[in-house]
C-alpha cells in the first residue's frame, strides 16, 4: 500500500490547525507547537494514524462491506463525491439527513419514492398523462431527493463504517454511528474531540489540499481491498475448478479401474470355459471319426449283389 510521505503532508498543509484559543485540549497529544497563535500539528502522529485507518478500510474493503463518506463542507464536497463514485461507495455531501442510519428503513421508503418518479417521468405515455402542474411538482420532488438522497441509492443495508472529514460539523452522522456501534475514521482538527471516534487523523480539515490528499490515500486503501477481494475471489474459483477437475479425473480413474476389473473378472470367465468347449469338440469329432469308420466297415463286410439279368437274355437263352 502506498504510504503518504512527510513532506506531501507538509506541502498540503495538513499540519496547520486552528487559533489557539479554540483548541480542545484533548487534541494535546497530536499538537507539535504554537506558532503565532495557531497550533501546529504532529506530522509524524498523522501518518501513524493515516497508517492505521488505511488498514482498517483495507481489511472492510476485502470483506465486500461499504465504507460511507461524509463531507458537506464546501470545500470537500467535490473531491469526496468524486473519490465515493469511484469507488461505488456510499456518500453523503449535502445535508445529512436526521435518521440516516438510525432509521434506515423510512430512507429506504424515501429512496422507493425517487425511483418511482423517475420511473413516471421517464415513461412518456404516463408522463403525458399527468398535468404540467404535477409535473413540474414530481420534478422538483426528484431534484431535491436525488440532491439529498443521490449517494445513497444503492445502499441496500447500513455502512460497515463511515469516513467524515470534519467531526465537529457532521456531530449527528457521529452520534448516529456510534449508537449503531458502526466505527468512524475521520480527519479531526485541533478544535475537535478525537474521543468521539474510533480512528481519528489529526489533520486540517479545512484545507481543500489537505482533504483531498487524506481522502485519496483513503480511497487508494479502499481500492486495494477492493482489488485483493477480487483476487481472493478468483483464486478461490480457481481453486474450486481444479477440485472439480480432480474429481473427476478420480471419478474417471474409477471407472477406467471398473471396466478393467470387469473385463479381468469375464476374461476369467472366457479362459475357465475354453477347456471345456474344446474337450467337447472334441469328443464331437471322434465321434464322428467313429461313426464315419463304422460305416465303412459295414459298406466293407455286406456282399455285393449280383445283378438280375435281364428277360432278353433269359430269352436268347431258351
């Protein structure tokens, strides 16, 4: 896995926090110094923590689970988008919607609907029954769910875990996530609590650089174990054709050593009654032989018998 060097952080700015006076103290472990009233954040603890959650998106990545994204700051909208539809993955960069996760089933109810207009306005004979009005109305309804709801569309069950760019702004996505028990990796600033989650990177969060070098190396993460899933799953088919190969070379082996133990057992069977047929011929042909010389010793022993003659000659004679 591609690991982010100190020095593209450095260039990002990833390591400027906010003004002193608006830290949270329990950010102190992540804080390098003060300088001119901003606090400096450790660029070392960065890629520690960087480290740790690309291996944790890594591994929910190869198990097949989504990871959702969540920015609706200005400047991470876009390049959170983008990196999420790359990825097909969950995001959220609008307004997040209260109940998102915690009552999942009334979205799935709000998504059903989008899709049921899209059907209509896509149908042309229905479309062209309905009035302007409704029209116009069913579009503006579409626009404003696939605003608020368009990230979302193929979500069919609740995220393995979320990504959030800035804890502080999206709290409720945080509270949500962690009444479901669902684990949060989130880019957290030195004015934000990194108790609230469970893999927090101290970094700007602000920055549209910064977010988006953060968010990259994430997606990269989710990539790879997008990638190694994939390669699991072929070497795993792989390994089932060549089992049913095996199979059936072994079931074909089985076969070929039934015929030939059949093909013994009969050639046996032919070699034990060959003596038999042949004593029996032969015991046929001296019989015959006999038969054949007792006739010619009858034809030899029978007298041959005098011709009759013949009434012209009995005639001549008298």
């Amino acid at each position: 896995m591609a690991q982010l060097t100190y020095k593209e952080l450095l260039n990002a700015g990833v390591h400027f926090g906010h003004l002193t006076r608006k830290w949270d103290p329990r950010m102190a472990p992540y804080i390098f110094m003060e300088k001119n009233g901003i606090h400096i954040i450790d660029l070392n603890k960065s890629l520690a923590s960087l480290g740790h959650a690309q291996d944790f998106v890594k591994g929910i990545a190869r198990s097949g689970r989504k990871i959702m994204f969540v920015a609706t700051k200005k400047q991470a909208q876009e390049i959170v988008s983008e990196e999420a539809k790359r990825l097909k993955m969950p995001f959220v960069t609008e307004r997040w919607l209260g109940g998102m996760l915690t009552n999942f089933p009334t979205i799935r109810k709000s998504l059903k609907k989008m899709q049921n207009i899209e059907k209509m306005l896509s149908d042309e004979k229905t479309a062209a029954n309905l009035a302007k009005r409704e029209r116009l109305m069913l579009d503006r309804d579409r626009i404003k769910l696939e605003r608020l709801l368009g990230g979302v569309t193929d979500m069919s069950r609740l995220p393995a875990a979320l990504f959030v760019v800035d804890i502080k702004r999206e709290h409720l996505a945080i509270s949500e996530a962690k009444r479901l028990g669902i684990p949060v990796i989130a880019m957290v600033d030195t004015n934000s609590n990194p108790e609230l989650v469970e893999h927090a990177i101290p970094a700007n969060d602000d920055a549209y650089k910064s977010v988006s070098l953060i968010t990259l190396a994430i997606g990269k993460a989710i990539e790879e174990g997008i990638m190694e899933r994939k390669q699991d799953k072929e070497a795993a088919e792989l390994q089932e054709a060549e089992e049913a190969k095996k199979a059936a070379d072994a079931k074909k082996e089985a076969a070929a050593e039934k015929a030939a133990a059949q093909k013994a057992v009969a050639d046996a069977k032919a070699e034990e009654a060959a003596p038999a047929e042949t004593a029996s011929t032969e015991e046929g042909e001296a019989t015959k032989k006999k038969r054949t010389r007792t006739k010619k010793e009858v034809t030899a022993e029978t007298p041959a018998e005098t011709p009759a003659e013949s009434p012209k000659e009995e005639g001549d004679k008298a």
